[in-house]
C-alpha cells in the first residue's frame, strides 16, 4: 500500500495525497495513531466496490449454488423470547 498520512498532515496537502493516491495507490490516513481512511483513485475503487455496478450474481443464484444445496440442513428456531414477561403487560 502507499504512504501513511497522519490526518494534520493529510489535510494540509490533501492535493499531494490525492496525487499520489492516483499514481501510486491508496494512501492510508491515520488518526490519533490509527488507521482512519484510505484513500483511493475512483478508477480503483469502483473496480473493487460493489458500488460500481451490479453484483455478479443475486443472492438466490448464490444460494443455488451452495454445496450445502440438498444437504437436508435442518435449522430449528428457539421459541425463547430472549426475556421474561413484566408484570401489569
């Protein structure tokens, strides 16, 4: 990954960060010691993201396509309500 930018320094030469973010990669942005931010060229983030279009297959194609498909899986539900009734309810 690129250069870590302590968040003071980051926002004071942002259009550098931004620069070598375009050239060189994503440039972490760190705040109180820790990683805050990464930040990325649009062209990269929209390749990796979901964001950037639709996800490759829905959720039920997902599901199909399990290997747990036909395995006969049977998942039983709790009927514990997680609490007891209150008085005067």
């Amino acid at each position: 990954m690129g250069a870590r930018w302590q968040l003071q320094q980051a926002k004071n030469r942002f259009s550098e960060v931004v620069e070598r973010a375009l050239k060189e990669g994503p440039q972490t942005v760190t705040r109180h010691g820790k990683d805050a931010v990464v930040i990325v060229a649009a062209e990269d983030f929209q390749r990796t993201s979901a964001v950037a279009g639709k996800p490759s297959q829905s959720l039920a194609e997902f599901l199909l396509q399990s290997p747990l498909r036909g395995s006969q899986l049977r998942i039983r539900r709790s009927r514990d309500t997680g609490r007891l009734p209150s008085f005067g309810e």
